[in-house]
C-alpha cells in the first residue's frame, strides 16, 4: 500500500524540479520563456536543461529566439534598483550580466543585502527578547527570594540592552532603506 504512495510523491516532485513544463515545451512560446528568465536572472545554461526536458516530448526549443529575449529580460535584471531590490531581498544576485554592468550594479546590490542583514539582525535579536520573557515569566511564577529577585533584575537589564541594540540597528537600517 505504502509503495503506490511513495511513487505518487516521488512523481510530484520530480515533476516540480523540472526546469520546464510538457506545456510549456509543447507551447513553444520561447520568447516569454526566455524574457522571464533574464528579468529573473537565470543563466542561458538553463536553456540545455529545457532542451534535455523538451527532448523527452518530442520538442526542441528555439534557442535564437530564446537567447535574443533572454538578452531583452536581462536588461531589466542588470539595473541598479533591480540589483538593490535583491539584496534586500536577501537573494544573491547572479552573475549574468556584462563584466561592466556587473561591477556598476555591485554597490546597490550591497546596500539592498546590508538592509537585509540588519533586518535579520533585528529579527534575531527580537527572539532574543522573547526568550529572555519567557525565562523572565517563569521566574516571576515563582515565590520571591533574593536569587530569583536578582535574577529577575538581570534578565530586566538584559532585555533592555537587547531593545537599546535594536534601537541602533533600526537607525543604522534606514540608512540602507532605498537605493540610491
């Protein structure tokens, strides 16, 4: 019983790591196909892995037609706010575009991660926080001695220089909040 089950989920997500649909083979619109993947960045070697697909359904993709909108969606990709937008987004931007432009759009890709980073830093330092509340809460549930009153005392203080840190770093982000 459990076998059919397991072919079934193994199908599933063979299917969903392919790079590319029977549809979408069997449509052969590779001009969009090849615009979306430069505006998102992907390199033209997936192109083979959509012919190895495509190749199983009888159909071979237009590679001219590809690489030539592929080149029209990278010139949305290779932009500075588009490179900021995925830093921030704390995604690594890919090494597709020409040396040159790869080199010029380096820095906002750097302000967009350091805006990620922070935010990270701020998540991470919230949990923190909350960690310390739930020690602080069980300390609290407890009858009051002078250990557990110090203790209490510095949890409190560690709480505090925990929201002062976030305090810094929220400055810090809005300086890295928009490109340029």
């Amino acid at each position: 019983m459990r076998t059919p089950i397991l072919l079934a989920t193994a199908a599933v997500i063979a299917a969903s790591c392919a790079p590319i649909s029977e549809d979408e083979c069997r449509g052969g619109d590779w001009g969009a196909i090849g615009l979306q993947d430069g505006k998102k960045g992907r390199a033209a070697s997936v192109l083979d892995k959509y012919a190895e697909t495509c190749a199983e359904f009888g159909v071979a993709p237009v590679a001219d037609i590809y690489l030539s909108a592929r080149a029209a969606g990278l010139k949305f990709y290779c932009t500075p706010q588009n490179a900021y937008s995925v830093g921030r987004a704390g995604d690594r931007l890919n090494n597709v575009c020409e040396p040159q432009i790869q080199s010029s759009i380096r820095p906002a890709y750097n302000k967009g991660r350091k805006y990620w980073e922070i935010t990270e830093e701020i998540d991470e330092t919230n949990d923190r926080i909350e960690e310390l509340r739930d020690k602080l809460r069980d300390v609290r549930n407890q009858p009051s001695t002078p250990e557990l009153d110090t203790q209490a005392l510095i949890l409190r203080g560690r709480i505090d220089d925990l929201r002062h840190d976030i305090f810094v770093l929220d400055l810090q982000k809005d300086r890295f909040s928009s490109y340029p």
